[in-house]
C-alpha cells in the first residue's frame, strides 16, 4: 500500500511538473507575461539565417523598450514579402535585424511593404549581432548565395571597424550548433539570460569569481591578438567613439579600415561574381547626426567609386531628419539603434535605387549608379572666434592666403551664467545684423561646411532668424532657422547645426555670409566643459593634387 501510494505521489509530482513547464513555455510563447528578456535571438553556425528557427517573442531586456520579434524556419528574422524569384538579400548587423524594433518596423520589412507593388520580390533580413564584414563574407559564401538573390544590400556601421580591430563581436566565432531537441524551449533561452544578468549583481558576481577561481581542467585560452594591442594611438582611437568617428584620425585608423576595404572589395566581387548587383548600406552612429564627425563617409566613398562599389550614404539625410523636421531617427536615448522612422527613410532610399534594367532581352533587377555626395577626406578645419565687441577672428592657417571681414550692427552678449559668448544684433535696438567673410586659399578646394550653434524663436512676435550661406563662384548653399518644422528647435543654445557646399569646380575662394533677425544668433564657448562644445566652426577638403 506505502509503495503505491509514493507511485502515485510521484506520478502526480511529475506530471505537476511537466504540466507547469508547458504552462510556462506556452505563457512565455504567447507573450502573456513578460520573462523574455532576451534582446534577440541566439545564434547558431549551423543555421541558414544564423539565428535560432521558429520562435515568437517579446524582448523586455529594457522594461521602457519592449519589442515583438520572430524568426522563420530558416532563422531569419520574419519578413513582410517572401516567396517572390526575385530576392533581395540584405546582410548587416543589429541595424539590419532591427534591435528594438518590431518585426514589421525594419527596414528589410519596410522596404518589402514598398516594392509590394512588384509581385516577384522577395527581401531577407539576414541580419545577426556582433557581426561585422568577415562574417558577413562567409555568410554569403556558405548560406547566402544558396538564395540565389538578385540584389544584396549589405550594411555599415562603426562596430564593423571595431570589430575588426578586435574591440569586440564574437558570437559568430563562438556560435554553438543549433540542435532542435536541446535547444527550441523558450525557457531555456531565458534561464541562460537571468544567470548572465544575476552576474551583474557585485555579490553575485563575487560569488561566481570565487567559483570560478578553481584551477581549471585546461588552461585557459590566450585572448587573439588585436591592432589595438601593438599601437597604442589605435587604441586610444578605438577607446573613444568621439575619435573613431573623426576623419581626421583616419591616418591612425589605417590598418582596420584598409581591413575592411579590402574584405568589403572581396565579398562585392564575390556577389556580382554570382551575376547579383551590389550596394553598401552606410548607416551612421548616433554621435555622427549629433556632431559632425564623417570617419566612415571618408573612408569608404571614395574607395567605393574608385572600385565601382555602389553605395547608400545615410548619414546626411538622418541629419537632415533630425535638423528640418527635428525628428530623431534613432531610439535615443533609451537606444542607439534606428527607430521606425530611420528604417522607413532607409528602405525610402533603397527603393529609389532599384530598376529594373534589360540588357540581355530580360528584364532584371539592379541599383543605380552612384551619384555626387559628399566627401569627407583630409578635412581642414578651425574655430571662428569673436571678441567681446562683436568682431570676428580668422585664426591663422597655413590654408588660408588672405582674408577679409565686413560686419554690420553686430554686438556679444554672455548667456548661461556668463559661460556662452553669443554674436547677435547690436545691443542699440537694431532690427538686422551682417557678418561676411571673404577667404583666398593657397590650395584648391573642393568642399566647405559650416558647423555652428543658432539661437533664434521663429514663433515669436519679433520673427528671430539667422540665415547662412556659403557661396563659390558657381555654387551656393544656404539655410536658414526660419525652415525648422517645430518652433522650439532653436530656442535654446545646445542644438547643432550643419551646411554643407559640394563645389561643381574646385575654387581657392569662399564667401560666408552670416545675417540675424532681431534676437537670433549664434553661440560659442571659451572653454568647453560638459555637454555639446558650442563653436563656429568651418571644415574645408582640399582636393587631391
């Protein structure tokens, strides 16, 4: 009878058991409470989209940031349009997955729902984490060319430098093989993460230590050795996202872009090899739409046209976003990655580089040339200062041949407790101030742009403004506070501002003209503490000789 009843006992335990795993795994799978808090899938080596197959989740990695996600039976993350001959194959990183955004507010998806009206497309988001160009190379080598595409949009951003510098990503080296009976519950998943976030926990984290502070089975493995590790300029580089991003530190940044290129060169040749065309995606870091730093624009764009690599640069049209509408294409600040709307601008440009192209008695499927963008080589740069009475400093440089400088009714006033020096309309009353300066270089130039700081408030009764232009002998670029979407754009003193002037013809001249309205003006600091560093600045490319 004793013996009975423990089986009976024991029955019921383990099918109390196996009826609260499932309730969990079917809890945790329709989203019901929120364990997830996986930020993405796991990656597996032995899996065509790289990421784990078949799964729905929400990621509550940050409770302020949850976000739907799923993959399909290939491991890729699910898309709107598959199904079409005609395949689009876009390779990336997080940005390409779409790290805290919903499935259908990537810019693989976004950019499927666009072509809709083309029957035969199919896109692929074959996006991974902590991946950069080698593992995307030998992703299109042993998966991605088995889907025979058409196009394939691969994407850039500044982890793929610091990535193959070897600062960081690691997950496709270490990738485990992916095994449906071990590997497909959920839970699992979830148990793996909370061991990994009670270690962040300093106690927990001691505790661990301790534990694994036992003399191992086999010695451990010597870290790979980096650029960083033999030049210590690169790593102070690497060590700071401000100077990775500057173009004036490429020379330092040599050895990991000239990396890239030349893995970037043999994947394109790779893809059109295979009879598909080819376009890099450049996708900016947030710091590059908040400052004016162009590392990547610099080193890659002119490399792309010498090698007739197709390109997509994003980062002028995200500034653009964010200055005429003041809209953020990114979650900042709960993330850095892009939001719908930078998505939606990114399958925007894409889509109007795609045509269809007959050159053999079929139709196909291509991008269209490259066209005229910026260039961000070789950058000259230095601060326009201005006195205590409203005069404009031209600081000496070697580029600089001669100078001069009119202005009209201008007058500094000190702001934020004294620490903002601010050039705006004479203190007297007067309605409208001028400064024009006219520059002679030594050397041709090919390029200007302009940073600075306005401070205008088109909404009120007096209409501030402040209006810029940066003129050639055959090209103009103008802007103006008045052209802000919001009225609070440039109410403040802490909001950046960028023009930019593409000469048609190399000049060894240029004119800045700079007109405020009544209040509007522009800021400048001495010395630049904490937050953004305030400053006229003018950035000059000569051309090359």
């Amino acid at each position: 009878m004793r013996w009975k009843f423990l089986h009976v006992l024991s029955s019921a335990l383990f099918i109390l058991f196996i009826s609260s795993y499932l309730a969990v795994e079917i809890l945790i799978r329709t989203d019901v409470l929120p364990f997830n808090r996986l930020p993405y899938p796991k990656f597996y080596r032995n899996v065509a989209g790289n990421l784990k197959p078949g799964i729905r989740a929400t990621a509550w990695w940050n409770p302020l940031l949850p976000y739907r996600y799923s993959t399909d039976s290939n491991g890729f993350r699910t898309n709107g349009r598959s199904g079409g001959p005609d395949t689009v194959l876009c390779i990336g990183d997080s940005y390409t997955f779409g790290l805290g955004v919903n499935d259908n507010e990537t810019f693989p998806f976004i950019l499927g729902r666009q072509l809709g009206g083309a029957g035969n497309i199919s896109v692929v988001n074959a996006g991974s984490m902590d991946v950069g160009i080698e593992e995307h190379l030998e992703f299109y080598r042993t998966k991605g060319r088995a889907l025979k595409p058409r196009l394939v949009i691969v994407q850039f951003n500044i982890y793929d430098i610091e990535i193959i510098s070897g600062k960081r990503g690691d997950s496709a080296r270490k990738a485990p093989i992916y095994s449906p009976v071990k590997d497909d519950s959920l839970e699992n998943d979830i148990t793996v993460n909370a061991v990994r976030s009670m270690t962040k926990s300093a106690p927990v984290a001691a505790l661990f230590g301790f534990l694994n502070s036992t003399p191992p089975l086999e010695p451990p493995k010597p870290a790979p050795a980096s650029d960083a590790d033999a030049d210590p300029a690169l790593r102070q580089v690497l060590g700071s996202r401000d100077k990775l991003l500057d173009e004036r530190n490429l020379e330092t940044m040599r050895v990991p872009w000239e990396k890239y290129r030349a893995k970037l060169k043999e994947l394109h040749d790779a893809v059109v090899a295979d009879g598909a065309d080819f376009l890099l995606l450049i996708v900016p870091d947030p710091h590059q739409v908040h400052e004016y730093a162009n590392a990547p624009s610099a080193a890659l764009s002119g490399f792309c046209r010498k090698n007739g690599i197709k390109f997509e640069d994003m980062t002028a049209p995200f500034r653009t976003l964010l200055a005429d509408l003041d809209t953020n294409p990114f979650l900042e600040p709960l993330d850095i990655h892009c939001n719908a709307t930078g998505n939606t601008l990114i399958a925007q440009h894409i889509v109007g580089r795609i045509r269809q192209a007959s050159g053999d008695g079929s139709a196909r499927l291509e991008f269209t040339d490259n066209t005229q963008s910026p260039s961000y080589t070789a950058p000259v740069s230095f601060e326009l200062k201005f006195t205590n009475d409203g005069k404009i400093v031209i600081p000496d440089n070697a580029i600089i041949g001669s100078y001069s400088v009119s202005q009209e009714n201008t007058a500094t006033r000190r702001e934020g407790g004294g620490g903002i020096k601010y050039l705006t309309t004479d203190a007297a009353g007067e309605a409208f101030a001028r400064t024009t300066i006219d520059l002679s270089f030594t050397r041709d130039i090919g390029q200007a742009s302009l940073v600075f700081f306005p401070h205008a408030n088109p909404g009120s009764t007096q209409g501030d403004r402040v209006d810029i232009t940066l003129r050639t002998g055959d090209s103009a670029a103008s802007t103006s506070t008045a052209l802000a979407r919001t009225q609070d754009r440039w109410r403040g003193f802490d909001t950046i501002a960028f023009l930019e002037n593409r000469f048609r013809t190399p000049s060894r001249s240029l004119s800045v003209d700079i007109a405020f309205l009544r209040d509007a003006g522009l800021a400048s600091e001495d010395a630049h503490g904490s937050g953004p560093h305030r400053r006229i600045e003018l950035y000059l490319y000569p051309t090359a000789p």
